[in-house]
C-alpha cells in the first residue's frame, strides 16, 4: 500500500518514516507501562461502502515532563505491513504536531473497495522509546 505523507508543525516538518520493521514492542494498551503516551483518540471499527471515503484518525499526548517539547512519530499499518509513504493518489497521511506533546495523524482513503477491507493500526513512539498503538477494522461493503 502507497500512501502521501503530509506533515505540519506551524510549517513544515519532516516525520521520521523510517522504517524499522519491528512492531513486536508496540503495546495494545492506551498509554505506555510509565504513563508517557498516551491515546486521547483511539482508532474504532468503522464500516463504509464501496466508493466512499474514509477518515481513520489518532491523536497522541506525550505525558513526560522531561520530553513534552518533543516530537511523538507516528507510523500506519494496513493488515501488519506498513503503508508507504511513497506518494498514491487513494490514500493519503496526515500527520500534524498540534502543540508540544501533543499529535494527530490520520489518513484518508478515497473511492474505497472492498480490498481496503482489514486491520489499520496507529503506531506512536515517543523521544524515550516508549511505543503504543491503537487498532481498527475498516470493513468495506459493496454498494449493491
């Protein structure tokens, strides 16, 4: 999956999109063991029809005191494998650092089919390495 990334922080930002490929250390629970992270938004099951647009959205606070004026990255998955950031006019991610510690990433997928159909997980890490994620099913119906 191929996806455009944009990113702002009251200008330009360039998100840290490497990929390491390791998200065996990305907790399933809202906020980190030590209480650093932290989901205010978590993704949800959402069920649309062919042809429709969808919206999946996260938003992420960095609790630690010592690191609030740093940058939480962010990472999608469509079913474990993570969507390029290598640019495609269907989907499109967002990623936008609100204030310090605090950030909302979404992405955007047009005329949607049913091989959209799966699990979309939000992947959060903050300066400390701390790593949470939310996950949702976005099922995609026929429209006849």
């Amino acid at each position: 999956v191929y996806a455009t990334v944009t990113t702002s922080l009251s200008s330009e930002y360039d998100e840290d999109l490497e990929d390491d490929g390791d998200y065996a250390d990305y907790t399933d629970i809202n906020t980190t063991p030590n209480g650093t992270l932290q989901f205010l938004r978590e993704l949800t099951n959402v069920t649309k029809s062919a042809g429709e647009t969808v919206k999946l959205r996260c938003e992420i606070k960095n609790l630690d005191p010592n690191t609030t004026n740093s940058l939480i990255a962010v990472k999608w998955l469509m079913d474990f494998a993570p969507i390029s950031p290598h640019g495609n006019k269907k989907i499109k991610v967002f990623i936008k650092h609100k204030e310090p510690g605090l950030t909302t990433s979404y992405i955007k997928i047009k005329s949607l089919e049913p091989t959209d159909t799966g699990i979309y997980s939000c992947l959060a890490s903050g300066p400390n390495g701390d790593k949470i994620k939310s996950e949702g099913i976005l099922n995609v119906t026929n429209r006849w």
